[in-house]
C-alpha cells in the first residue's frame, strides 16, 4: 500500500463546517495539516445549488444562521459576505386562510419552561413526546408544538430528550443580545462561507485532499495513520500519518462504523449512544412566477386587511405530509422551500424521488389553496438532496437522547493527547447546526494546540 512519506502535526478527517474552521486555526498557528476529505468538494452539510436560471442560490442542507449564534454570523460578515436578515413572519395555513402566529413562539417558550418545571418535580430526563401527550393546551396547539419539535429538531419526540430543550431555554436566550431570534441567510449561498474558509488557509503549511476517503485510523500515543482509498472502488489505498487526528466525521458515519479505529476508541460507544441522528426532507422549488406575490392571492387567504403589502415568508401547515414552507423573502424569487423532519421525513424519504416531488405538490396545494395541476403548469425545476442516503452524512443533523445531556461533550473530549474530535454532534448548546459545529472545530484545535505545545 503507497505510504505518502510525509508526517505532518495533524490531519483532519472531514471539511466541512467543523474540519474547515479546525484547520484555518491550526494552519494559521503554523502547524503542518492535512485534511481528508470524501466528497469531491468542500462544505459537506452545506450544499448551495448555482442555477444560472435561479436568481438565488438554493441551499439543499444548511440555510438559516440562527441569529442568537456567535460563530456564523461574525465569521460571515469577516468573509465580506452579502447577510440578510429574514423578516421572520410565520403564518398558520389552515383550509385555505392564512393567519399570522404571533403567538407562536410565545407557546414553544411555555413548552420549555413547562418542561423544566417537570424536569425539577421528576428529577430524571424523559421524553418531549410525553409532554406532548400530556400538555394542558387545545389539541391543534398541540398538533404545531408536535410539528416544530419534529421539523425544528428534525426529531423523534419520544427520543428527543426534554432535558436538552428546558436546558436551552434557561442559558441560551439572551436577552440583551439584539441579534438574538432573528435568522440570516447569506445571500451569496452557504458555499460561499466555506469557500473562504478554504481560501484562508496557509497553502505551504495545508493540504486539502478532496475525494478521499477515510477507511481506518490507527493509532497510539503521538502517532496516528489513516489508511484511505479514492471515490472509485478500484482507486489504490494511500496512508497517511500525522502527530494527531481531528475527526469531524459525522455522527452517524461514525455510529455506521464507517472509519474503524485500531484500536477502538475508549469511552466513545456510551457517547454516541446517547445522541441521535434526525433526518430531514427538504425540497427547492423554482416556479415560473412568484404566484403568491399577487396581491388578488394574498387577499383572498389573509384575514386580517392592511396586511397584503407584507410578502409571504414562512407558511406552517398542520397535518399537511410537507408542513412547512418559506419563501426567498427579503428577496422576492420565484422559490418556494418544503421542509419536514424526524419521523413524517423518513415516511417520506422512504418514497422514490418522483414520489416525493409528487407528494410535496400535493401537500403545498393544500397549504396554498391552489389546484395541482396549476401547480404542476407552474413548477419550472425542483431540487433536493437525500442525505439520509448520502453515505458521507447519512442523515440530516444530531439531536440529544434522552438521558444523553453529557454526551456531547463526551464525544468532544480528546483520547491520550492523540485523536482529537469536533463536529455539530459534539457541541452540546448549539448541537445540529453551523455555528455548533464551526465553535466545535474552533474548540477542538485549541485543544490540538495545547496538546503538541
Ligand atoms: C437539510 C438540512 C438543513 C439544515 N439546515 C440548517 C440551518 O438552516 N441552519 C444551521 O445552522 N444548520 C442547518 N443544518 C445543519 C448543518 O448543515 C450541520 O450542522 C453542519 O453543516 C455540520 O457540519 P460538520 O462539519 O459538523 O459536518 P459535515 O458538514 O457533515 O462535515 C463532515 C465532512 O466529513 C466528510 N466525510 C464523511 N465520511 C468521510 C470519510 N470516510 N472520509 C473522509 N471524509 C468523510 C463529509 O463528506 C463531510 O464533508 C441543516 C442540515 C441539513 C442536512
């Protein structure tokens, strides 16, 4: 098997979010890095569509930078990146009107405080499912809170731990932090991020090999060497070795047994154990026109008057397959999202493709109020990407088990100065998203730096 003769200080499996972020910090810190890198491109989670007949970018994985983050936003505005702000307007779809939920989040507040409070009575982790079950508030209140835990967490709510939820609540809003609720896209697509990340590393200290996969890691004390193979089957293995690793592979590769670890990793099996994968269904819609923009369409749907000059941003939809779409606004664009999580996406994931274009035309035709088949006369070109069956991310992104608060962290800790891990699943506060997994690749070179000082 070729050995590349060349040991570096540390080599990074993975460049996305946390292997990109990991990497400018250690290559501007003057280390000698390596990082190892399935896909033929860079972002992984972050995938942004160039449709030269779209006038927006289309994000298949990651979209929003949820704005009480501290990572995303600032990194963003470094790049001199085009931000915008989301005028964040939700509306409930219901038999054809649409009504704004102001009192939306004002219910998912209640829910976590509820959910805190039953936490100190029980002492013990337990399901959101059973507050779900159980909550004092009218069934189809019921019915969104059961939608938002699903498409927000992407999340089985009887895995979903409540423990993880009230935690946020009570450390993760502050209040003083004027960005803080608010949601960002960057107008130049995702890619556009992680590209400048790439751009900024040292090119005589990093090397990035893209379209290699990791297949085992070996390791002891102060030695690591990772055996690798190309995209193609046929393609010859290669090992490379280094002073340390820094996994950010994601959780379920890593629960898949992908990259076997020679010898096995301690403590690490409990961790991944108490974190889950959630899935998601995600489709871009490009349409001939922005029909919705109309004013004729919003005024026969909206019922409150002096409302139809304000564009159509999210749209909710309780018990439609596909519940919950959004539009491009502030940018007014042909292009509609559907989004579904946790239990509603794998039913869906689980169709063929045309399958699921069709079920999701059927769903906005409900949500909407418009015929199919005009739907279908309109529809110029749709998008997504399966990433449950993407066997470099398998699933969509982690949520906490119950009973699973620590593992994160757990999953985060470095193994004897040697192999060191980042990645959304090991930051417990902001788990599953781009900020968690840029403050985890942040947080585990640090961790690098101290370990070869
Ligand atoms: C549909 C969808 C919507 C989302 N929406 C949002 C959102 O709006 N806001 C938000 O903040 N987050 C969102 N997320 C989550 C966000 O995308 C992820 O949390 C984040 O991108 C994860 O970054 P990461 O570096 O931890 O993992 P990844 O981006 O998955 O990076 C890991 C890398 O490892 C590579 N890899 C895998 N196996 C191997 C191997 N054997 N050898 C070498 N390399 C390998 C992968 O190709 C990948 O590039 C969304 C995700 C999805 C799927």
């Amino acid at each position: 098997m070729p050995r590349d003769r060349k040991r570096v200080d540390v080599l990074i499996l993975g460049a996305g979010a946390a292997g990109l972020a990991a990497a400018r910090v250690l290559s501007h810190a003057a280390l000698r890095v390596t990082v190892i890198e399935a896909r033929p491109r860079v972002g992984g989670r972050i995938l942004t569509l160039h449709d030269p007949r779209s006038p927006v970018p289309l994000e298949l994985g990651a979209e929003f930078i949820h704005g009480a983050s501290a990572d995303t936003l600032p990194l963003a505005q470094a790049a001199g990146l085009a931000v915008i702000e989301l005028p964040g307007s939700h509306e409930l779809a219901s038999a054809g009107r649409f009504k704004p939920m102001e009192d939306f989040w004002d219910l998912v507040d209640r829910m976590n405080h509820d959910l805190a409070r039953r936490l100190a009575s029980r002492g013990k982790d337990f399901p959101v499912s059973a507050y779900l079950d159980s909550a004092r508030v009218p069934a189809a209140r019921r019915g969104l809170l059961r939608d938002f835990v699903q498409g927000f967490y992407a999340a089985h709510p009887d895995r979903l731990s409540a423990k993880s939820l009230a935690v946020e609540t009570e450390g993760g809003g502050d209040e003083a932090d004027e960005v803080a609720g608010k949601q960002f896209r960057i107008a130049n697509g995702g890619d556009a991020l992680m590209k400048w990340l790439r751009d900024g590393l040292d090119p005589d200290r990093t090397e990035v090999r893209l379209s290699t996969v990791a297949v085992s890691v070996q390791w002891k004390r102060g030695g690591v060497s990772v055996v690798c193979r190309g995209s193609s089957d046929r393609a010859p293995l290669l090992t490379l070795s280094a002073r340390t690793a820094l996994i950010t592979l994601p959780l379920a590769v890593l629960k898949a047994g992908d990259v076997r670890f020679d010898p096995a990793v301690p403590g690490k099996q409990r961790a991944l154990a108490g974190i889950e994968t959630g899935q998601v269904f995600k489709i871009v819609l490009r349409f001939r026109e922005a029909f919705w923009e109309r004013a004729e369409f919003l005024k026969e749907r909206r019922e409150q008057t002096g409302s139809n000059g304000r564009g159509l941003n999210f749209l909710h939809a309780h018990g439609a397959e596909v519940p919950t779409w959004w539009t491009s606004l502030p940018v007014r664009s042909p292009v509609l999202t559907g989004y579904v999580g946790g239990v509603a996406a794998e039913q869906l994931l689980a169709e063929d493709p045309p399958s699921r274009l069709e079920r999701s035309l059927v769903a906005l035709s409900d949500v909407l109020a418009v015929p199919r088949r005009e739907l279908e006369e309109l529809l110029d070109a749709s998008a997504s990407h399966d990433w449950r069956a993407d066997l470099f991310a398998r699933g969509a992104y982690s949520y906490i088990g119950v009973g699973g608060n620590g593992a994160p962290r757990a999953l985060g800790r470095p193994v004897d100065g040697t192999l060191f891990f980042a990645g959304e699943a090991t930051d417990g506060a902001q788990i599953g998203t781009v900020s968690g997994a840029l403050a985890s690749g942040r947080r585990a070179a640090r961790e690098v730096l101290r370990a070869l000082e």
